[in-house]
C-alpha cells in the first residue's frame, strides 16, 4: 500500500473523554437529597425518585429525589422569604454573586461538560465548546447588567419570585438563561429542570453554595409534570418562564390567565435554512450540517426546513448528502463524535414515526449507509426529498436528525414558503449577496435570522420567536425585562358594567337631524352585519344616540381589513409620524366638539372634558414624535458578526379600551400601536362609543390609510372574545374589567397571540405613556450579520 492509499484508508480512531471525574461525583453525591431548597439539600417529602440514565447505553446513573407540590410549596415560601432582602441588595452586590457564579463554573468547566455530555447524549465537543461556555457567559454578562439597572431602568422593579421550568435538550445552557437575568433584577428564582437530565443542575446548585448566593435566592427542584403544575400554579409565583413544546406552552398560557402571573415562553420551532443560487454552497452545507443536525436536531431553531434555489438545488443536495455520509454517529464523550443518542427511547420512537409519517405522505427519505451503535437511543441523519408544503415533516416540529428539503423559483416564493409554518423562531439565510440577504430578514416571520450562519447566540443578543414559537425574549436587554416589573401606573378597579337600559331621546334642547353611528371597517363607515343597534344613554339616563351592534362577522371583517393594509407597516417611521401629527392636528380643531360629548355621556365637568380632549392631543403628539425614535439597537458580542436588534410591528392588535377617558383611554393605547407601524382593530368603550364614533370622522380626513384603524362597537365581553379567538390577530391589549382580562389570557392559546390587559384595574390615563406602552408594539427581531474573511 502507498501513501496516497494509506492516506485514504485513514479513519478516526476513539478520542474518548475521560469520565472519572463525572463517575467520582456521581458516586460521592446522595441524589435522594437532591432538592435544593432555602440552601438545604432535601429528600422529597413523599419520597418518591426517578431515574436519569445514560442515553448512549441506556445504563442508570442516578435515582434522582422527585419533588412533590408540597416540596414546590417549600421552595417558593424560601424564595418568598428571600425576595426582600435580594431586591434590595446593591446591583454591586448582585453583580459579586454573579461573577462569583461565572468563577466557579470555569472552575468546574469540564465537570460540567463531561455530566451533560452523559445525561443528555450531545457530542462533548458541543458541551465542552458550546454550551458549558456560553452558559458561564451570561453570568458574567448579567453581572454588569446587575449594577447598571438603575440607571438603564429607572423606576422599575424586580418581577418577584420566578417559577422557571427548562427543557432536556440544552440543560445547563437553559438554567442560565433563566436565571442569570433574574438574579440580576433582584428576582428569587425556583426552577424545575427536565426529568431525563437533572445533572447538571444539581451541579450548578452546588456551585451556588459555593458561590455564597443567599438562601432561598434560587431554588433547584428535581421533578416531573407533578412539580410542573404546581409552579405553574402557585399564587405565591409572580412570573413563569418557560422553555419547552408549543402544546405544553399553550396549556401554561390558559393556566395562568387571569392570574396577572408575567409570562415568557420560548417554544418550538420549524425553522427555514434558505439557499440562494449566489450562495457559497460548500459553506451552506457546512452551515446546515450545524442548522440541523447539531445536538442531533434536538434544538427549538433547528434549521429542519431547507428551502433550495430551483437552479442549484440538484448540485446542492449531493453535497448534502456527500457531507451526511461523513457524518460520525456514536458516543457523545467521543471528540470525532458528530451525531449522539437521542434523550430517550420515547423521544427515538416519536422521530421514527414521524418519518414514517412523512413517507406516507409521500417523502423520499434518505440515509447514509452506516452502522448505528448497538445500544441507545441512535438515528442516522435523514434527508427527506420530495416534500410537500403540507406535509408533517414540513409543518411539525419533528426535534430530531431529520431535515425536509422544498425548492424555490424567486426570492417571493422563498418568503412564502419560509413563512408558510404557524411557528416563528428562526431562520438562516445563505447568499454572497449581502443586499438579497438583508432584503429577505425583515420579510421571514422569525424572531433571529442568521445570514450566512446559523445557530449563533450570545448573552448580549436576545432570543426568540414569532407567532407559536412563544413570546418574549431571552438574553440581551430585551430578555432583561422580562424579570422586571412593568411601570405603567395603575388606577381604579374596573367594575362590571350594566346594560343600559331603554330611553326615549330627549329633544328639548337637541333639534339636530337623527345620525347613526355605523362602524369603521377599512376606511368606510358599515353597517353592521346583523344590522342591529345599542342605545347609549347620557349621564343622565337620556338616550344620547345609537351605535351598530358589532358582531363576530363584524370583527372578521375588521381584522381583514387590518391584514390586508400594508400601506401603514411599511411606511417609514417618518411618513408614520406626520400622519399622526396631522391627526393630532384635526382633532385640535374640535375640542369643543369632542369636549361636549365627554360632557353628555360621562357627565364630567366641562373643564375636566376638554383637558381629556386637550391630553389626547398631547399624546398623539407625544407618539408621533416616538414613531422614529424607538429604534432598534446594534449589538457586538464577541465574534465577528454585528447583531441587528430590529424592531417590528406586532401586526394586527386588538385593542379592547376603557369606559373611563373614553377618549384619552382609546387615544393611549392606540397612539403607540399606530405610531410602531401596526394596524388595529379597535372596541371602544361600551358605555361612551359615540365618542369613538365621532373619531372616525377625523380620520377620514386625516391621511390615515383604509384598514389601519378598524373600530367596532357592541358588546365588550363578546367582541374581546372574538379577538381572543382569532388567529390572525397578532396581539390583543384589554383594559376591561378582570373577568373579560382573564378570558381574554384563556382564549388567545389558539396563536398564542401576544396579550397585556390591566388585569381588571384600569390605568392612571393622565400618566399613562411612554416606553411601557411602545415595547409592548413590537417585536424585537435579531438579524445577525457577520463580516471578515
């Protein structure tokens, strides 16, 4: 044999890492004491365990203590205990603990690798060289966020004790997520991590012992669904954080309604790996080799939907499947290792099936031929050809090796089949042409997009999604604030409203020609589709008018209209604030108008009602002045990529306004919506529609695009149920009273739409503006750029 035939011959021989460190640890540690709760290592109450196990043998390595809701009970009744004297620690204070946390984890770097490598099966060099590291990151990143709170945050406070429930595919990386932005805005934590891999968060309490966190400040329970529900549960929580399926977040978001619980949820995903024929094909193969089969696809932004330009789609699938013969599959502590065990045989099970599935329906599914170990939870990386837009591997989230391919003609068509998922996490983009590339990200219906790249995070870049793929954001500033307290000023609790009753109109004083108020649907005054009407009384009992008794036909109707006008998202931010001042400007000229009417249906003084006319001017002023100043940012974080923090409109919101200030009610919670780029669809208040009604008339001279504003009247109750229920409104603000807020939270699980209501207690209006209310009208898309060689 020569050289040349020895060179070929040549393979990888075992680079096995070493273990003995992770079994002495396993060995020393009591795992039936294995609840972490106010300092304390704990058996659970009831005594009960469950077996984590190897996923490359299948082999147990620890019977873990099993928490129980009366452990969970202990455990938020510490952090409870805790959250006072942790809040109002120094951000110098917090900030040692978190550096102190980062510090020892480097310590212990390997320890933590090796122990996720053998409870969740993941290849050691992507938890030695990814995950172990970047956790330790967003410690030490969130220390400095600790000591700059007050000044980057005036006036807000922590959100209080947080209930966080993480996933298997990425344990330790997840906790740290979780609980770096909370100890830093002075939160006290319990956490659940997942039952097939509680290591290293048993670890990581350890850490925090050493570390010198407070007692009760975090809280490690090891549990299953038992544990789940009862964090999701306790009244004693004020905020869930949850990582995990779609379907699980669905069932959270209907548990906690009405609970005025804070709530993130960072779900699935299907996301769309896009090839362009310019693209450089043989990094683009590189780059989904990482897209899909890093962490055996068991990732919520895997890149599992490669969508091909038609022209070099043959060419670039036999890279494909070139590179996926060279692929290695085997142990996870082996560093030559590319592909590992799935978590479990349940979760190998769920993958054969639906390839099964897929192939039904009519997918060519393709595996290199190799050898899989004998023992584990192994899949080979499959390549499914020949897949329709509707099909399962296409639609469902699959969470394993396996990626569906579709082809494209144009950069139209990539968009649309991009977008054709009901998720929204992520999306990467491959193109030598910068400006193709930066033309698509804003168009993809993901919370990241990654061009010419894929799976790039950071703690100073925030994550998350779109649409079901769950909603606020990990990392960056934007995940910072999802462990602070709102700061919107609250007012009175809003009390159920009666049904007026019949009135004769008093014509004393008032010969006017009789007008019906209709309502607005795409810039035109309708009738309503069940053409009936609602009387509205004065103060004084009289019959002021009439308005259109809004239906959900009516709603239908609206937020179509809202969908289909694009004229208001994609006008400039600048075209966006004239249309605004102009507004402002009509509404001006009738005050006295709009004042009398305040008069007549809320019997307020005079004065009292033209203030309300002359604030509502001020903040649409205040707004349109806004609308091209909350900017997104650029982040740096240490690679050579720029992040593009963009903002986005929401989309369609409902906006359910408030019987007190009917006027500057509906004015502050429209104005930010509107001023952001987004179209609504607008519930006046129930007891003073006629002023709303009178509104529409300044808009139909006031430059206002048909659709951007819809206003339906009718019944509070019913018309916010409408918008809870319908899945092509994006978000939904409610001020009402708390059952209507509550059913509101329960009904909107269908698109899992992004919700804030007043929880039953109206806001103090006269204050009520600023950045609360414009961070609330948008979604915060992180497009990552990278430059260099």
């Amino acid at each position: 044999m020569n050289i040349l035939e020895r060179y070929h011959a040549m393979d990888y021989a075992p680079a096995p890492e070493a273990r003995s460190e992770a079994d002495a640890w396993l060995g020393a540690r009591d795992f039936s004491k294995a609840l972490f709760i106010a300092g304390d290592w704990r058996a659970g109450i009831d005594g009960k365990s469950f077996d984590t196990s190897d996923p490359s043998t299948g082999k147990l390595l620890a019977k873990v203590s099993d928490a129980s809701a009366a452990d969970i009970e202990t455990a938020v009744a510490a952090a409870r205990k805790a959250l006072p004297k942790w809040s109002a620690a120094s951000g110098y204070e917090r900030a040692k603990v978190l550096y102190a946390i980062g510090r020892a984890m480097q310590r212990h770097q390997r320890l933590f690798a090796v122990l996720e490598s053998l409870d969740n099966g993941k290849p050691i060099r992507e938890s030695r060289d990814i995950d172990v590291p970047l956790a330790i990151r967003h410690f030490i990143h969130h220390a400095g966020w600790a000591q700059s709170l007050d000044r980057e945050f005036p006036g807000r406070k922590p959100a209080g004790v947080v209930g966080q429930i993480i996933p298997w595919n990425f344990p330790l990386l997840m906790l740290a997520w979780k609980i770096a932005p909370a100890l830093a805005t002075g939160c006290t934590v319990v956490l659940k991590p997942a039952e097939f891999t509680p290591l290293t968060a048993i670890l990581f309490a350890e850490i925090c012992e050493r570390a010198g966190v407070p007692k009760g400040v975090v809280n490690i329970v090891q549990g299953g669904p038992e544990a789940g529900v009862a964090i999701v549960n306790h009244p004693g929580i004020d905020k869930i954080a949850f990582t995990g399926s779609s379907e699980v977040g669905k069932i959270i978001r209907k548990a906690t309604a009405g609970s005025g619980k804070k709530l993130s949820l960072e779900l699935g995903g299907k996301s769309a790996f896009i090839v362009f024929e310019d693209a450089d094909l043989d990094s683009a193969v590189e780059g989904l080799v990482d897209g899909i089969w890093f962490n055996q696809g068991q990732v919520c932004c895997a890149g599992s939907r490669l969508l091909v330009q038609e022209s070099v789609a043959e060419a670039f699938i036999a890279k494909v499947k070139t590179r996926m013969s060279r692929l290695r599959v085997g142990s996870p502590l082996d560093k030559n290792t590319d592909i590992g065990p799935l978590v479990d045989k349940t979760q190998l099970d769920r993958v054969r099936r639906l390839v099964e599935e897929g192939a039904r329906q009519g997918a060519v599914c393709w595996q290199p031929d190799q050898d899989v170990p004998s023992s584990g939870y192994y899949h080979l990386p499959t390549l499914a050809t020949g897949v329709a837009p509707a099909n399962i591997l296409a639609q469902e989230e699959v969470f394993g090796p396996v990626l569906a391919t579709m082809s494209f003609r144009n950069t139209e068509e990539a968009v649309e089949l991009a977008n054709n998922t009901r998720y929204g996490l992520a999306a990467s983009v491959w193109s030598e042409n910068v400006n193709l590339a930066l033309h698509v990200a804003p168009q993809l219906k993901a919370g990241v997009v990654w061009i010419n790249g894929t799976n790039m995070f950071d703690a100073a870049c925030g994550f998350g999604g779109y649409r079901e793929s769950g909603f606020g954001r990990e990392g960056g500033r934007e995940g910072l604030e999802e462990y602070l307290a709102p700061g919107e000023p609250h007012g009175p609790v809003i009390k159920p409203s009666t049904a007026p009753k019949q009135a004769a109109r008093d014509t004393s004083e008032n010969q006017a020609i009789d007008r019906t108020a209709k309502l607005f649907i795409a810039g035109k005054q309708v009738r309503p589709d069940g053409n009936y009407s609602l009387p509205i009384l004065t103060s004084k009992g009289k019959l002021a008018g009439e308005v259109g008794l809004g239906s959900r036909k009516d709603i239908r109707d609206a937020v179509s209209a809202a969908r289909a006008c694009k004229a208001w998202p994609e006008a400039t931010a600048y075209n966006r604030a004239q249309v605004l001042y102009y507004l402002a400007e009509n509404l001006s000229g009738r005050t006295e108008e709009f004042a009398t009417r305040i008069v007549e249906l809320t019997g307020a003084a005079h004065k009292a009602a033209k203030s309300e006319v002359e604030a509502s001017i001020e903040r649409l002023f205040y707004y349109a002045g806004m609308a091209d100043k909350f900017e997104g940012r650029v982040h740096q974080p240490p690679a050579r990529t720029v992040t593009l923090a963009l903002h986005e409109p929401v989309g369609v919101i409902g906006i359910v306004a408030p019987d007190e200030a009917p006027l500057l009610g509906l004015i502050s919670l429209l104005a930010p919506a509107l001023a952001m780029g987004n179209t609504t669809v607008v519930v006046p208040s129930a007891a003073a529609p006629l002023v709303a009604t009178d509104l529409y008339q300044v808009l139909e001279y006031s430059d206002v695009p048909a659709g951007a504003i819809n206003i339906v009247t009718g019944h509070t109750a019913e018309l916010t149920a409408v918008l809870a229920k319908h899945d092509d409104v994006d978000g939904l603000w409610v001020v009402a009273e708390a059952e209507i807020c509550a059913k509101a939270e329960a009904e909107s699980v269908g698109n899992l739409k992004r919700v804030w209501t007043g929880h039953g207690r109206s806001l103090d209006w006269p204050t009520a503006q600023g950045e609360d209310f414009l961070r609330r009208a948008v979604e915060v898309k992180n497009v990552w750029v990278p430059y260099g060689d």
